[in-house]
C-alpha cells in the first residue's frame, strides 16, 4: 500500500541561514489543540492551532536571534524558549504572554528540557555546563558539569530520579537529581556531530521510564537500562545513514526516528521491526506525537512543518491506548501555572528533586524514596567493582535493586515546600538584585544612595555611591572576600550581610561607619549555626533577622543589645529612624501560590511594638518590596504590582495607593526604590528585565500616587483621585501633629501643611460640586458640600449653585449653612456667670432662640444669594466692589486653625446674552470668587482675634503682630470679646445685601 505523502507548510524563512539547514523545533501541547515551532534561523516563536495550520495563531518576538529550543510543561501551560542569544525566556502558554528572562548563558543555548512536574527547567548549550532552574523564581538551584563539549540533548526520567544529557562528541552522561552527582558516563555512543547546529542527536526516555534510546554507530538505535546504563537491546532498520533524532508514542509502543538520509521511519518496538516510513525533500530535524490522536508532527532544516495522519495502521494498537500512568512512581502534582487560573502557582527547590509528591491520592506505601546512607555505601562498592569490571563504560554503577530499597515518607522541607504543593517565599533584602558572577549588581538601592558589587574569582570589588554627590561622604571602595549578597545604607553608615556557604563558611554581619571620632569603629559578627537572611539600619542601631528566626538587634558600635525571636521564616526586613519592619511567614501559602504573611514594626529607642499584624497581597502574589516613605510611613508593593501603605484610619489599615496595572505599559517593568507623600520613585525596566542594569546608572521615575478607583459614571476620575488621595494625607499630617504634640515638639510647620492642605481639599470639593451639577448628580453634590471645612467655601458652593440655576440645590446648601451656624453658635455662647460683673452686658448678648426660625434664616440668605449672583454677572461687564463677608459665628471646630489665605483663580466661564447671564459652559476654577468673599476682612480685627484666641489655640504664636497667625474662620473661640452672636450676622448680612 502506498503511503500518502505529507504535505508540508513554511512556517519560518531561512534567510538568516543563507539558505543553509538550521534546527528547528515542533510541538504538540497536552490537549492536542496547539502546535509550536521555531527555528535557529529565525527569533520568532509561532503558534498554530491544529485545526488552522496555514496561518500562525500568534508569532512571539523577544528573542534577538534564532530560536534553538523549545519546551512545554508537562501541563502545556507555560513555554520555555532558548536561543542563540543566551537567553531563555519563559511564556504564558497558549496566550503567548512573555513572563520573564529565566537566565541567561555565555553562549548560545541548544537544549531545554522541563521535569514530569514542570517545576524545574533544564538549559544547556555551548557552555558545556548544565542549568537546573527553580520555574517560579528563576533561581539556579544547580549547575551539573562533567561534559567536555557542547550539550545538545536533555531528558529527564519520568520517574524524576535521573537526568540524561548528550554532547556533541557523542558522550551521554546519566545525573541522579537528588545529590547532582553523575552516575554514568557513556563515552562515544552516538554520533560525532561537530560544529553542525542542524543536527542534536535527540534521546528520550522510554513513557515508563525504563530505558533511555540513544542514536547510535551503526544507523541504528540504542536502548540502556535506566539503573545500570547497559545496552539493552537496538533498533536496525533501513536507515542509510546516522540517526538524528527519536520520537515515542504516547504509550512507548512505537518509536518514530529520523536521519540524515532524509528517512522518517516508524517503529514496532515489540516486534523490533520497522512498519513504516516516509521520504522528504529535507532532513527531518523535529517530531512530536499527537498526545490524543494517531498522528506525528514533523518539522524540516528548511523550517516546513506538517503532519502526518494515520501513522499507525487501524490494524494495530493506537499510539495513545495504554499510556503508562506513572502516579505510583513519580507523585508530584504541582504544577507550573495553575491549570484554572493560568496563573504561576507553584515550584520547587533543590528538596524537590528526586521525588514527586500527589499528596493523598496516593498511599505513602507506594512512595519511592532512596535513602541517602545506602545511596553512599552501594556507590562507593560499585566504584570499586566497575574499576576491575568495566572496560567501555567509565560509570559509577547501581544494581537494579537499589531503586526498590525505599523510604516512606516526604524528604521534601516543610519550611521551604508547604503540603499543597506551594513554595514559601524565600528571604530577600529591599533594593538588592542578584548576585552573578562577571556582573555588576545592587546589594543595595534606595532614595539617599546604591551599594554595587563585582565578583571576581574568590573575590569582590563593592563601592558605595550617593545620589547627592555634594551631601553624601566619600566612601572609599572595598574588597570583599566574604561574598557579601546583601546590604543597606543611610546616612551614617553602611551594613553587609552573606549567608552561610557551605558547612565551614559562616556567615558574616559587618558594619561600616562613614565617619567616627575613634579609628577602627568598624566590626562585624559571624554565625556558626544560623546566616543572616536580612539586614536593617536605623538611627543608632544595626538589625539582622536569621534563619533562626531570630532578630539580633546591634547598636553603631556593635554592642549587641537586643535578641528577640519571631513568629515564623523571614521574609524580608526595612529600618527607618527609630522604627524597624520586620516581615516573616505567619502561615503555609494558599494553594494558589498566595503568600500568608505577617508584619512586626517595632520601636528601637522606646522597646515597643506600636504595629502588627497581617499583610495583605494581590491575590495569588509575593511580597517585592517593603520599606518607609520620606515621612516614615510603612509601605508594600508585590509582584502584581500594588503599592500599599499603612494608615490608622478604621484601627489600622493597608491602603492601595497604586496600581502598575492602571500605568504599566507591556514592555515596562516597576523596580521600587522609594516613595513621597505624595510620588512613588522606581526604575523602569524594559521587558523581559525585572532588576535595572548597573552597567549603566539607573534613571529614576517619579509617579503619581493615586488610588484603584473604579471607573464613575461621572466622568471626574482625576478629582476622584485627588479627593480621596488628599483625604488621606490630611490624616496622615493629623497623626503626625498629635505624635509632635505628644513629644513635646513645635508643629507649626505641621500646622501650615495641613492648613494647605484643607484649603486644596476645599477646592477640589468643589470643582467636584460642579462636575456633579453638570452631570445632574445633585445627591452627590449635597454630600460634597458637608465634607467643605471653610465657611467661604461652602458660600462659595452656594454662589456656584445659584449661578448654575438650581434653586432647589441652592436651598438645601443654605440649609446646611442655617444648621451648622445654629448648632455652632449654640455651643459656642458661654453660660453666664451668677457673680460676673458684666453679666447685665453678657446677657443681652444671649440669643433669644424663640425669636429665630428657618424661614427668617431662608429668607435672609436667598436675599443674600441674589445679590451675589446679580455681582457676579455684572462683574463680567465692569469691576465691582468686592463683597465683604459678614462676622459670622464659626463653623464647628476644624482640627487645625486656619490662615486667612487667598488663592486666585479663575472664575466660571460663561456665556452673556442681551437678557443677561445664561446656562454655564464650563467650570474650570472658582477659587477666585470663593475667596473674593474674604478679601475686605478688617486686617486689625483679625489681629485682634488672632491674640484674643491665642490661648485656646494650640498651634497659635506668642510675640509681635508679625507672629500671630490669622485666626482660623471655622475655629470656635475661647474668648468673649471674639464671639458674635447669629442675629448679629444676620443684622450685617442684611445691610451687605
């Protein structure tokens, strides 16, 4: 029967190769849905859909050269690519969304290859090392050498005990994953392929993970036993030349092979026969089963890929029927990327390799762990056997029994791997990145300066640098033999830390003054049985938070003055003045990967404790960030980009006060340094870079801070921001005045910032007003106008109203005047006294109240009203005496006495017909005819209150008239001769309208 011929499609143009044969990889994810490719002569990545296989369903571009390899995780969930580069990058599978530069080599990549859990990642190329990668946080967990060429093939064992790798000179070496020793070198088994990047010589492990093929010598395949690395059995066919690359199905039935003489043949591995085959135009490089259906998926040097059906006779077994399940073997289910939420959920460390974990699906009778002293013992008896037995083979040799000897139980850490398969963030010190050979990195950046350190063999070069040159001290550069990896640094001085490397190294705290009247103020402490995880500085001390969890607290001159222990494994840890944050694990994460933690913000100078309690994270993030604003106000920013800062508002709370989501753009990264009341300072990296470069000195970005609102049907989101933004920090200033009172301390300075900072916020309310009137949100405007604290701004609103010709608004505002002057002046006329001497006087200043009702106080106020309207319109034509406000009785007491201030501004904008004033076309700023109100004020008389009220009034000044500050408008006045009763403004308020 003839076969029919599979059609071929160009998916990626060798025109970077001048037309010669370049390696191209293909793919099948798990559901069968989508097909992979790229090539060595191309940097792009396409994704098909396997019903659509004419056109790309996306093309990834971030790779700057060829694509050399590619790998899926075993839930086809994330993407890992190699190039020639150096990069390896990671993806969001089938989104196609770029995640992060995982690592990076000296020289171009050739293979990568992820474990049956997908949590690690296995890179190799022309560096001839091997790169074990953590898939989560991109950690190194271990680098394998012993080849002596260029690796150009990696698989790992199904059972997740042994990694296979394959050089270019034909030598294949068998790694155990749990010690990272090499059990078995095979020398000279396949093929040499030289200097040729089209060819790698692909081995793979048998679905059952009994035996590794192998191309060999002779056109043919070889079969090594996975324990003892014999040969155990070949496949020879009609091969006419070497074999390139080997393919199994599903079930490990049958085995698909290519070669060099441009044959893809199909076998029976039973029956040791070939029982198919196809010829092509082109060296076949690249096969993938379908993992669903009886198909092959093929992919030519010239960079054409197809598939070919029914590759199996309808006579046989299906390739996909009886697939091994090797739940009872390899027990790990975590995943890469949640399989619901597509999100990155879990990873492991070096305690996860070796050894899977399903958790109670399966019996812990049927776990397979090794045990270590009887690893060591059986190695060290078949080293000395095979050095007398063994003439072809330079192997470490295991008899097969070995592997049934097992432990039950988990060999996995609690503290580092929680039961649901989640990873525990591990400790990290604010504004370090990490640490690499050859390579500039921060140890530490923040707002005052950066600590950057080299490493060169055995050594490291660290230099210390401020950002205000002509403020910080010079600090001479230092060579460092400890391998220090983390710092931090203010104004006085310096702190390093390394954790513990190896058994005999320990691990060093040092601390460097920037100056001392004593020579050799500098000292440092080792660690026998624990290493610094974090470090901390602050005015007069040193912390550092262990792996003991302990806090060791020091003062400047390495006193050790405080040890306290902490509720769980450290995260990470920030100083600021007397205050130290400390944040450590309160429980297991959350199967979503999401981190439980918990912050500690001790007192250094008082031994106290003022704050504890949970952090809050994104959903299903990590802690990225932590540390104090200009103002030592304690902030949070995660890997989702949210910055949170600590206030006192409800008894304590995390406010989210940014949002990278809401400026991010797609090739943008947000590297936090610092923040300011009012910005956040970072550093943006371009994708896929998640830590700036110190090659070149990083530019600082200032952005705003502003909360998460949700999108409002008015259409004012900017004034939303700055409404609810100023409402916070006047309540940040609030809690600072009263800690500067409770010190003892002056806080005028304090008091001018938060009399500013109500004169902005009155003015946004306003402008807020407007746009509610304008969007007919008249509810909203009336609860506006009770949040204004100035009396001539809520008359201000009322002028706005009128003039925006919503008589029923203008009403309801009055009323909320009528009310609070009544309520105000209620309690501020004082009871008289039975023995004063001027109680006849002090009596006909008490208001008679049944002489006053609502519709007298309407009525006088629509009265006035009109007249400020009528001013206002004839204001446009000519100028006009300004309005002098009448010595009302004061609103209720704000928490800050104001100044009498005038902002100018703009008034409305309107539009003049002969009639007169018509509808209002915009509003842009009212704060001119607001505060038109008080500019005729008498300026004695304020002097005159300003004194009289000085004693009542806490932040109020003593000395000249130059001194005193005007007299808050709202503030209620302890004195007599300040108070005026409300018929007494009623009286004025007639005579001005």
């Amino acid at each position: 029967m003839k076969v029919k011929p599979v059609k071929l499609r160009e998916s990626h143009k060798n025109t970077n190769n001048n037309g010669k044969p370049s390696f191209c990889s293909v793919l099948w994810d798990m559901y069968s849905t989508h097909i992979v490719t790229s090539s060595s002569s191309d940097s792009s990545i396409s994704i098909y859909e396997s019903l659509l296989l004419s056109n790309p369903m996306k093309n990834l571009r971030h790779h700057r050269d060829g694509v050399t390899a590619l790998a899926l995780s075993p839930n086809s969930t994330c993407l890992a690519s190699g190039s020639i580069d150096r990069t390896v990058k990671l993806y969001k599978f089938p989104s196609g969304e770029f995640q992060n530069n995982i690592t990076r080599f000296t020289l171009p990549i050739r293979t990568l290859a992820f474990n049956k859990s997908g949590s690690l990642l296995a890179a190799a190329g022309d560096d001839e090392g091997i790169k074990l990668i953590n898939t989560v946080d991109a950690t190194i967990a271990r680098v394998l050498k012993g080849h002596k060429g260029p690796v150009i093939s990696l698989a790992f064992d199904p059972n997740n005990e042994y990694l296979a790798s394959l050089d270019t000179k034909g030598t294949v070496v068998f790694w155990e994953l749990l010690s990272g020793n090499m059990l078995h070198t095979l020398k000279g088994v396949a093929p040499d392929t030289g200097s040729d990047m089209s060819i790698t010589n692909g081995l793979s492990w048998s679905p059952d993970g009994e035996l590794l093929a192998v191309p060999g010598l002779k056109n043919d395949v070889v079969m090594f036993d996975r324990d003892t690395a014999e040969k155990v059995s070949s496949l020879r066919g009609d091969h006419v030349k070497p074999i390139c690359f080997l393919s199994w199905s599903p079930n490990g039935k049958y085995l698909a092979t290519s070669g060099l003489d441009n044959q893809v043949l199909i076998w029976d591995f039973a029956k040791k026969q070939d029982i198919d085959r196809q010829k092509f135009d082109e060296r076949i490089c690249h096969m993938a089963w379908k993992p669903t259906g009886n198909s092959l998926a093929v992919i030519d040097v010239m960079g054409k890929y197809g598939v070919w059906e029914s590759v199996i006779p309808s006579s046989m077994k299906s390739p996909t029927e009886d697939v091994p399940n090797l739940q009872s073997k390899n027990n790990n289910g975590i995943l890469f990327f949640d399989e619901d939420e597509k999100e990155q959920s879990t990873s492991a460390s070096l305690s996860d390799l070796g050894e899977d974990d399903f958790g109670e699906s399966v019996p812990q009778t049927r776990k397979r762990l090794r045990k270590s002293s009887m690893m060591e013992e059986t190695l060290e008896e078949e080293i000395d056997e095979e050095l007398h037995t063994s003439s072809r083979f330079e192997s470490n040799k295991r008899p097969a029994k070995a592997r049934e000897e097992r432990l039950d139980g988990d060999r996995r850490p609690k503290s580092m791997i929680s039961q649901n398969g989640s990873k525990i963030q591990e400790p990290f010190q604010p504004g370090a990145t990490p640490v690499q050979p050859g390579t500039k990195s921060f140890l530490c950046y923040n707002m005052l300066g950066s600590i950057t350190t080299m490493q060169h063999d055995g050594y490291s070069h660290i230099e210390i640098d401020f950002h205000d040159t002509s403020q910080g001290p010079r600090v001479p550069a230092m060579t460092d033999y400890f391998g220090f990896t983390m710092a931090s640094l203010n104004e006085n001085g310096s702190v390093l830390a390394n954790p513990r490397k190896g058994d005999k190294n320990m691990s060093t705290l040092m601390y460097r003054p920037f100056s001392s009247w004593a020579n050799n103020s500098e000292w440092s402490m080792r660690f026998e049985d624990e290493e610094v995880n974090a470090v901390a500085l602050g005015t007069g001390w040193v912390a550092a938070a262990t792996s003991a969890n302990f806090l060791r607290i020091f003062t400047e001159g390495g006193l050790q003055r405080h040890i306290l222990s902490l509720d769980g494994p450290v995260v990470t840890a920030a100083g600021f003045k007397d205050k130290l944050a400390v944040v450590t694990h309160s429980s297991q994460p959350l199967p979503s990967n999401h981190q439980m933690l918990e912050f500690r913000v001790f007192n250094i100078s008082n031994r106290t404790q003022p704050l504890k309690g949970h952090l809050p994270l994104s959903p299903g993030s990590s802690l990225s960030w932590i540390g104090f604003s200009e103002e030592g106000h304690l902030a949070s920013y995660d890997s989702k980009g949210m910055l949170r800062v600590y206030s006192d508002q409800f008894g304590g709370n995390w406010l989210p006060l940014f949002s990278a989501s809401k400026v991010k753009k797609p090739d943008e990264n947000q590297w936090v340094v610092g923040l300011s009341a009012e910005k956040l300072f970072c550093i943006i990296c371009k994708s896929p870079d998640l830590y700036p470069k110190v090659s070149s000195k990083p530019v600082l970005s200032l952005l705003d801070l502003s909360y998460p609102l949700a999108s409002s049907d008015l259409g004012a989101e900017a004034l939303e921001k700055e409404f609810i933004f100023r409402n916070t920090r006047l309540s940040q200033i609030q809690k600072s005045i009263e800690e500067t009172e409770a010190a003892g301390m002056d806080c005028s300075l304090l008091d001018d910032e938060a009399f500013d900072m109500e004169a902005a916020l009155d003015r946004c309310i306003l402008r807020l007003i407007a746009s509610c009137c304008n969007g007919d949100k008249l509810v909203r405007a009336t609860e506006l106008v009770k949040l204004l604290s100035m009396e001539k701004s809520v008359r201000g609103a009322i002028k706005l109203v009128t003039t925006l010709k919503l008589p029923s608004l203008a009403e309801r505002f009055n009323g909320i005047l009528e009310e609070r002057l009544l309520n105000d002046t209620t309690k501020n006329v004082p009871l008289p006294h039975p023995n004063s001497h001027a109680e006849a006087s002090t009596r006909t200043d008490i208001i008679d109240k049944k002489s006053i009702t609502p519709n007298s106080l309407t009525e006088k106020f629509f009265s006035r009203n009109n007249t400020l309207s009528s001013s206002l319109h004839s204001s446009l034509n000519e100028p006009s005496e300004p309005i002098t406000p009448s010595p009302t009785p004061k609103f209720t007491t704000p928490v800050f006495p104001k100044k009498a201030k005038i902002q100018e501004g703009s008034s409305f904008i309107m539009e003049q017909k002969s009639g007169g004033l018509t509808t209002v076309q915009k509003a842009t700023n009212i704060t001119k005819d607001v505060d038109s109100l008080g500019k005729q004020e008498n300026a004695e008389e304020a002097t005159k209150k300003a004194r009289s009220s000085g004693a009542s009034n806490p932040f109020a000044k003593s000395g000249n008239d130059s001194d005193v500050r005007p007299k808050n408008p709202f503030a209620k006045s302890s004195s007599i001769q300040e108070k005026s009763s409300l018929l007494d403004s009623i009286k004025k308020m007639k005579t001005v309208s």
